[in-house]
C-alpha cells in the first residue's frame, strides 16, 4: 500500500508515536517545574533584596523572560495531551484542514503537528 492509499495509521505505528509523546510530555513537564522553581527562586531573592535595600530592578527582564518559557512550556504541554487524546480516538496523524495523512517524517520532528507542512506554510503568521 502506497502513502497516497494510506489514511490511517497501524495501532502500531500510533503505539510508537504514542511512546514518543509520552516521552516528550514527561520531559516538558519536567523543564515546566524547573522553570516555575526558578521563577519562585528569583522571586524570592527580589523580595528580599527589596526588604534590604539592595533591589536593582535587574531581576525584572529575567522574570519576564522566565514568565515567557513557562507560557510557552505549557502550550506544548498542552499540545503534547491533544496529540494523545487523537491517538486515543484515532484521529493522530490526520491533517485537520485537508484531511490526508501527514507525513511519519513530519510527525516524527515535531509529534504535536496537526496539519501538512504545506498547510502549516500557507497560514498568515
């Protein structure tokens, strides 16, 4: 069977895309907790620098910046139990707008994708 005939996925083939997003959520959420105990610890060591005088404001652009990794770590969390939650109900791998298979390479690099890459490059940014 040629990848044009294909529409789905083997239960096989969704059990290791699914040992691979489990991987990849465990590692996020691991990266998530770094940065919030990051974030607390930077917070912590403003408030007191604040209480002794010796506050600069420099912390600032850190914890914004930190804020911005922990935004971004939980959208791909996020994507990453989306992406099983289609594996469960068999919908993993299929492009949502034109509902072809996206391709095992595609889905291998970034294993939270839900379009082709040549829908992905015709959206607006």
């Amino acid at each position: 069977m040629s990848m044009s005939e294909k529409s789905r996925y083997t239960a096989e083939e969704l059990a290791e895309f699914k040992r691979i997003i489990l991987q990849k959520l465990e590692e996020a959420e691991k990266e998530y907790h770094r940065l919030k105990r990051n974030l607390e610890e930077l917070v912590v060591a403003a408030e007191e620098q604040y209480r002794t005088g010796e506050y600069t404001g420099s912390e600032y652009s850190e914890k914004v910046q930190l804020e911005r990794l922990i935004q971004h770590s939980l959208k791909y969390i996020d994507a990453l139990k989306r992406a099983l939650i289609r594996i469960e109900n068999g919908t993993y791998g299929i492009c949502k707008v034109t509902g072809k298979l996206i391709p095992k390479e595609r889905l291998l690099a970034v294993p939270v994708a839900e379009t082709l890459l040549e829908v992905k490059e015709k959206r607006p940014k």
